[in-house]
C-alpha cells in the first residue's frame, strides 16, 4: 500500500520560497536604513545618522504625529462600533435590513481605496466640514470598522452559545451574559481588531490623501511625496521605526489572544 | 422563549451605532459621487456646479434636473485614455490573480500539510506582512530594483548581465509589486478550506490507484474551490482599482484607471470626470462585489 508523504519535497520547498519572498525585501530595507552612507546602495559601515535625520526633520515628525493620533482615534471608535456590529450579526438572528448591513460592512474590505476615498470627500465637502484630523479619523474609522467587524465576528461564530444560555438560565439578562460571559470570551478578538486597524489606519495613504485638508499630512502622505522623488536613506529609517512598532503591536496582539484563549481558532484578519 | 432568541433582542440594538455610521459615511457618500459626476466642471471651490439645492423650491429643482448631464459619461467612454485605462486595469487584475493563484496555492499547500503546531506558526508568518505597511513594502521593492539597487548589483557581481537592467518603471515591476502585497489575501483563504479538508480522502484516492497528478486534480483542487474563489475576489477586486502600486512601479505611458481617477482629481482638479470614473469603475466591479459578499456571508454565518 502506498501512503502519500504528509509533507513532500515540494511543499517545503513552496514554503520556503514563498516566506524569503516575503520578508527580504523588508529585511533589506531595515539593513539598508542603518547604512552610513547618503548612497543608498552604496554600504558605508553602520550608522543611526538617518535616524537622526528624521528625529531633526519637523515636519515628519508633525506627519508622523498626526498619523499617530488618527490611528489611535479611529482604532478606538472602530473597536466599538466594529464590535457592536459583529455582536448584532452573530447573535441578532433576523432583523429589518439585516442584508444591506452586511453587505456595507463587508464591501469595504474589498472596495478600491481610491472609490472610497473619493465619495467621502465629496460627503465631508457636501457638510462644508473643515478637512484635517477629524474627516481623516472618520474615514478610517469607517474603513477599520469593517475589519473588526470581521475578525470580531469570525470569534463569535466559534464561541460554544450554551455558555450565554447557561448564563442566562441561571438568571443572567441578556446584557449581564453578555458583559460577564461573552464578551470576556471575545476580549482577544476585540484586541486583535484594535491593533489591526491601528496598523491600517497607520498604513493608508490614498483614503487620508483624499480627506485631508491641506497642512495636516499624515505620515504616508509625507513618505508617498518623498519616495516620488526618488530614494532617501532618512526614508528607510521612518519605515524602519514604523515596522518596528507595528512588530510591538503584533506581539502584543498576539500575546492578548494567547493569555486569554487556550481552545486555539486564533482570529484570522480576514 | 429560548435563551437564544430572548438573547437575539438587545443584540439587535447593538446594530444601531454602526449602521447609522456605515449608512451615513459608506453609502450616502455615494450618492454624493453620482450627483457630482453629472454636474459641470467650474473653476471654483468645491470645482463643480451645484446641481441640487432643495431650498430653492421645486422650481429649482426641476431647473436642476434640466442642468444634469451624462457629458463626463460621454467624455469617459469616447476617449481612449479612459476606455485604455479600463482595459487595462482589468487586463492586469486577470493576469496578477493568475500568478498570485499559481504562486499562492503551493504556498498555502505546503501550509496545510504541515504539523499542526507548525501551521500556526506560518499562518502568523502570512499574515504578518499584511499588517506591515502597504507603502513601506513597496518601498522596499524600490530599493531593490532601482538602477543602481540591490538585484542589479547582484546580477552584475554573478556575470548574468553586463550592465544594469532596467527594472523599475515597467510593467513587471509592478506585476512583482502587486503580487508581493496581495500574497496573503491569496494564501489565506486558500489554506482555511485546503486546512479543513480531510486527508483521508486523498489517501483513499492514492490507495486506489490514481497517481499524484490525478490526486490532485481529481480530489485536492476541486475541493479547494470555495478557498480559491473567496481568494480570487479578495485580489481581484482592489487590483482594478489600484493606485499606489502601478504609481510607483510602473511606467507612466499606460495608466490603471486608479491613475487617471486620481490625476483627474488631483491635478487636473476636475471632480465631475473623477466622479464619473469612479461611477463607471464601481458599475464594473458591482459583480464581483456582490459575489464576494455572499462569499464572505457564507463563511462568517453558516457554520
């Protein structure tokens, strides 16, 4: 009798290539941004001088500011909302316009940026609302939202329910089981969804381009109209940093969902 | 009453907030973009003529209907920058969902048939670059395939090419870069259905016989078919309306129509074209939207 190998030559190998295609890129970014010299690709020894560069760079560091702050705001409204929504369609069963929710809730994971960025602008021009931190932070919000939705969502769905309904036949109402039982259960989702659209909203350039105003760049704004121009050492540094604390968030995402969850079936982001 | 159903009823208050939300800031805005890409352009700010202004009366407002124009329309499906731009946004969507599928389904294979302790740590190794910036990774590539960049050094110092390549700036570049960002939005779905299938049966397939080829084409792919569709969608859809990728990698004699969207709006500061584009580019898309939403309904619901 012939068995197949579990794991052959092949997908090793598919394996391998796949993740060194992955990450050297970004691998030999991070080498890249502590060269020394103002060559990019000419190595000139270790240095931390582009680091500097930035940390004197005011207005990168104003962007980077602003991106800061807009992740964190929009992040935390995302959470919230993104949190009720998925509580809604899991355990909502049937209600009036349940079908038009999901389906605003789930368009935006794969709606073209440069769609979305567009028709909120022209909203927030419609409400002659002054563009600037607070139109970006909506925007993202409303983008965000939907991918905390989705990982929320996805928690819930493999929750056991009789842990709710056991609650409640030992006299829970609904909102006690809820605050006292699931919502304990889904703390690790809800995390996981705060980082995600905390990197997200750090990340995006073509949704903040729209919505901005003009003085309040965020940061990938400022990185966008740089790289345009071409190379730049100090560049790699910022992306360097950002990686780095997107790296921080990842870990602690991940060890959110490892302290309060044994039973496995992690959270995937989409 | 069941404790399930008397637990249904508040949790349908909770849709309240976040459907007034996505209402107000996702599906209102786009009627905003219809009414704006029938509108003339004027050089003012906002750059548009109003078209609706209620208060005006009714007699206003049928003047306003008498004032809307499919112009920008016209404009959009008679030039050959825009129908261009169309095609070959589509073009290279096909073509890029291809090889990611072609390069991905291995990857996602080779995921499945791991360990399962082993598993987890790969899932975590996909999905990390996606929460790495979207920019920052391709400006990584930038670094690496600039004229004087890494790959050229390279392929100078092992005698394969004599002098450097041209690498950025064309159309494979961007290939490149759009198949390095989307990889896992292609490998994840694929290996959630790939994961749950049971190896049983392709155990019993070669055990009657059939060789490795047959396996696979009879038993593996048809199975994994959810997994490849939900991928497909998952890349297909915000290629079309890419914007950064073909911006920074790619030439600029053939635009995608995210380009033009955005140097319509930006540049030429004309919205009414840049609505009209963005109308066209959702009519296009509203299929594969749709499907993707069943899709994603079906995974997340009907466990």
């Amino acid at each position: 009798m012939r068995k197949l190998a579990r794991l052959s030559r092949f997908n090793v190998a598919s394996l391998a290539l796949g993740l060194a295609f992955l990450y050297l890129p970004i691998l030999i970014l991070v080498i890249y941004s502590f060269n020394a010299s103002r060559l990019v690709t000419v190595w000139g020894g270790w240095s931390l001088r582009w680091y500097r560069e930035f940390f004197n760079d005011g207005a990168m560091i104003e962007a980077a500011w602003m991106s800061l702050r807009v992740a964190v705001a929009s992040a935390s409204i995302a959470t919230v909302l993104g949190t009720l929504a998925a509580v809604a369609l899991s355990r909502g069963e049937g209600f009036r316009g349940r079908t038009l929710f999901s389906g605003m809730l789930y368009a935006p994971l794969v709606m073209p940026e440069v769609i979305t960025g567009l028709s909120l602008l022209l909203l927030f021009v419609a409400l002659n609302a002054e563009r600037g931190f607070w139109t970006v932070t909506i925007a993202h919000t409303t983008l965000t939202m939907c991918f905390v939705a989705v990982v929320v969502q996805s928690r819930l769905g493999s929750l056991d329910r009789s842990l709710e309904e056991a609650a409640m036949d030992l006299g829970c109402n609904p909102v006690r089981a809820f605050l006292l039982v699931t919502l304990p259960l889904i703390a690790p989702a809800i995390v996981a969804g705060w980082m995600l659209a905390f990197t997200l909203s750090l990340d995006d350039l073509v949704i903040a381009s729209f919505t901005t105003g003009p003085g309040s760049a965020t940061l990938p704004i400022r990185i966008y109209s740089e790289v345009r121009l071409g190379v730049k050492p100090e560049i790699n540094a910022i992306c360097t940093l950002v990686i780095g604390l997107i790296a921080i968030v990842i870990v602690i995402a991940s060890l959110a969902s490892k302290l309060s969850s044994s039973q496995g079936e992690s959270a995937a982001p989409l | 009453m069941s404790a399930r159903r008397i637990f249904a009823r508040p949790a349908r208050f909770a849709a309240i907030a976040p459907y007034l939300w996505m209402a107000l800031f996702f599906l209102v805005p786009f009627g905003f973009v219809l009414k704006i890409s029938l509108s003339q352009t004027a050089i003012a700010q906002p750059p548009y003529e109003p078209v609706f202004d209620l208060t005006a009366g009714w007699a206003a407002i049928k003047a306003a209907f008498g004032a809307l124009s499919i112009d920008n329309f016209k404009l959009l499906v008679s030039d050959d920058l825009y129908v261009f731009a169309y095609v070959r946004s589509l073009t290279v969507a096909i073509t890029a969902t291809a090889i990611l599928l072609v390069i991905g389904y291995p990857i996602a294979y080779g995921m499945a048939r791991l360990p399962t302790r082993w598993q987890a740590v790969a899932m975590v190794l996909v999905i990390v670059p996606f929460w790495t910036s979207f920019l920052i990774r391709i400006y990584a590539w930038i670094n690496i395939l600039q004229h004087d960049g890494l790959l050229n050094k390279i392929l100078l110092a092992l005698h394969l090419v004599s002098q450097p390549v041209v690498w950025l700036s064309t159309d494979s570049a961007m290939y490149l870069g759009i198949v390095y960002s989307y990889l896992p939005f292609m490998i994840l779905p694929l290996y959630a259905t790939l994961a749950k299938m049971e190896p049983a049966l392709e155990e019993a397939a070669a055990d009657l016989g059939a060789p490795p080829g047959a396996v696979f084409w009879l038993v593996t792919f048809p199975l994994s078919l959810p997994g490849v569709g939900a991928g497909v969608l998952l890349c297909f859809i915000p290629i079309v309306g890419e914007f950064v990728i073909p911006d920074l990698l790619a030439g600029s004699n053939s635009l995608m129509i995210g380009q033009t969207l955005w140097l319509e709006f930006f540049t030429n500061k004309d919205w009414p074209v840049a609505s009209a584009a963005a109308i066209i580019l959702l009519v296009v898309l509203l299929a594969p939207l749709l499907l993707y939403e069943r899709v994603q309904r079906r995974q997340l619901e009907e466990r």
